[in-house]
C-alpha cells in the first residue's frame, strides 16, 4: 500500500463533542445541533452532528476503533474487500460484515457507488486522499473530512509528509481532535508506550543483539523495507523505536523512490539476518523462487515470521498486533494467526 494544519479556534469549539452523540435537551435543541463545523486538511467542513452512514477507508477503521468509537455506522470502506479476502488480516471482522459497501479505493472509487451507498459523511486520513483526481466530486456527494495527519511536501506525489500509517500517534491525535476524543486518543498512547517499554525492558539483550529485516513478498515482487525512524512502514519504524539494528549488508543499499529495497534472485541474501518479518501477500511465494533462499541463515535457523499487512499497512490499533507479534517472536513462540483487533464499543 506505501506503493501507491490546525483547527481555528471557532472550529476546536464546535467540535467540543466530537461526531460522537452529544446529548439534546429537546426537538429544538437537537435541530440547532444538526450540524457542525470542523477544521479539516484542505479547510472547514460542515458535517453531521452525528454521522449515521460514514464512508472510510482502513485507517480510518484502525483509528475509530482505538479511540473507542462505535464503528457501526460505517457503510462502506474504500478497498474493504481487498482486506476481506484476507482471513487473518487484523481488521477482517471490520471489513467483512455483511452489506458494506466497498467502491474501490479511493484513488479508483467509483462514483456511482459511493453515491448509491448513501454516505452522510466520507472520513479518510489527508494522505490517503491527497491528489485523488475525483476528491471534489466525492465532496459533491457527501460532506468530505480529510483529517490533517500531515502538510503535502511535493504536489506530484501522492504520499508526500508523514503519512497516517506511519505517524501512528500523530494520526490518533488529529482524529481525536475532530471528533473531539482528545482523551481517549492520549490515553490509547499511554496504553500502547506501555506495551513498547514492557518489551524493551524484558528483551533488552535480544534487541542488542539481533538483526532484523522487514520483507514483503507479493505475487509480483520481493522487497525490504529498511529499518528507519519516520519514513517506512509501521513494523518498520517500531522495530526502529525499540532499539534493533538492520543487518549489515543493508546499509550499504540506497532504497527506491518507495524507500524499499527490491530484492531478486541474485541478491536475495539481502533478506538475511536473524530474524525475517515477512508478509506474504496474497499467499506469494516470489520469494522462495531463487536458489538462495534456502541457504539463507534465517530460513535454515527457522528465523522467518509470518506477518500480516498491518506491518506496512495499519494505525493506532495495528501497532499493537506489531507489538504483539514482536514479542511473541522474541519469546519463541510467533503466533501462526495475526491477532484480533479489540472490538469497537459506543
């Protein structure tokens, strides 16, 4: 998927209760409150008071769900069926209840579709909707709220400043800040650092001392993702903040216009280190095609952990299946499903 501004001071005070029920005193009390303003990425958006028919993508989904919100009234999901073929995908529950919409990802959607499912509100992170050539008519269709995760750097590209499934805690906080769960959001980071120093601290000589790699295998490619502190993926940039070291050899690798590092049958020991998190998209085996593979340290030390897309591709809550897969793999015992996501309370 990686392949592929702050609010004025009127807005922070009409979304003091957020998009989740406020309570009315009366019918007329309720009809003044029948909409509300919010600061989004690209200005004010006048949206339901409370949606009833949101249309999100899965970042979306991630963060609604860890701010506690009640994601029963998501109709459809861009790119939801995409995530549903996958049973042990971390939001599969989310993606695969029966009668959500799904009109393609965003950047495809069709607009016959989206206008069919009847959204009162379309929700998506800034940088999975940025340079979207039909955004304006998907704004025709529904109120559009882009949450501002990040500033675009570069007009030609589309994911252009930290985008949301890298800065999962800043994405938390500039989705509870327009649907005003500021708490909530602080409090599922608190939560979540826990986590992170409880591993760092009971496998603080394993992290010294071994090397990891990030891989995707997909049935059309084989690549890395070096270990880096803002720019990669999620895995990726966790691995970074609990202190493990990339394998030597991949140091010396510049990374592609993706900031990953293709790999082919003749440099596949690139792949090589102690541990290998490896996501096999799509039941790929690309990367068992070169005679490497096999020889490979990590591969005959059975080193090799199976992971689900949330390591390129998730939020708040896919941070912490990282987490749990980590530690799961340090401790020796890598689940053979990816765990869960926590369900979604009102």
């Amino acid at each position: 998927m990686s392949r592929r501004p702050l609010m004025s001071a009127a807005a922070l005070v009409a979304v003091a209760c957020g998009l989740a029920a406020c309570g009315h005193d009366g019918p007329e009390a309720s009809a003044a409150a029948s909409t509300r303003v919010v600061g989004g990425a690209y200005g004010e958006v006048e949206i339901p008071a409370e949606p009833q028919r949101i249309l999100a993508d899965l970042m979306t989904v991630d963060y609604l769900i860890a701010l506690g919100y009640d994601t029963s009234a998501i109709v459809g999901v861009f790119g939801g069926d995409w995530y549903a073929e996958e049973d042990s995908h971390y939001l599969h529950e989310e993606v695969s209840r029966e009668r959500l919409v799904d009109p393609g990802f965003a950047y495809e959607a069709d607009l016959e579709e989206v206008a069919a499912a009847d959204p009162d509100l379309i929700l998506v992170p800034f940088d999975q909707i940025d340079g979207v050539e039909t955004k304006d008519q998907l704004a025709d269709i529904a109120p559009l709220l882009a949450v501002p995760t990040s500033e675009s750097t570069k007009s030609d590209e589309r994911y252009a400043g930290t985008a949301s499934f890298q800065d999962w805690r800043g994405t938390l906080r500039a989705y509870g800040a327009v649907l005003g769960r500021e708490d909530e959001a602080e409090a599922y980071i608190a939560e979540s650092e826990e986590m992170l120093e409880e591993l760092r601290t009971e496998h603080a000589d394993l992290i010294e001392t071994t090397a990891v790699v990030q891989a995707k295998s997909t049935p059309d490619y084989v690549a890395i993702t070096p270990l880096t502190t803002d720019q990669g993926a999620l895995g990726s940039i966790l691995l970074n903040e609990l202190g493990f070291q990339q394998p030597d050899q991949l140091d010396a690798v510049e990374p592609d216009e993706w900031g990953s590092i293709e790999i082919s049958e003749e440099n596949t020991s690139l792949l090589d280190g102690d541990l290998l998190f490896l996501e096999v998209r799509e039941g790929s085996t690309e990367h068992e095609k070169s005679p490497l593979w096999s020889t490979l340290d990590v591969v005959r030390n059975d080193g090799v952990v199976v992971v689900g897309n949330h390591w390129e591709f998730g939020g708040a809550v896919g941070a912490r299946v990282v987490i749990e897969d980590i530690d799961a793999a340090l401790d020796g015992d890598p689940a053979t499903e990816v765990p869960a996501a926590p369900e979604s309370v009102a």
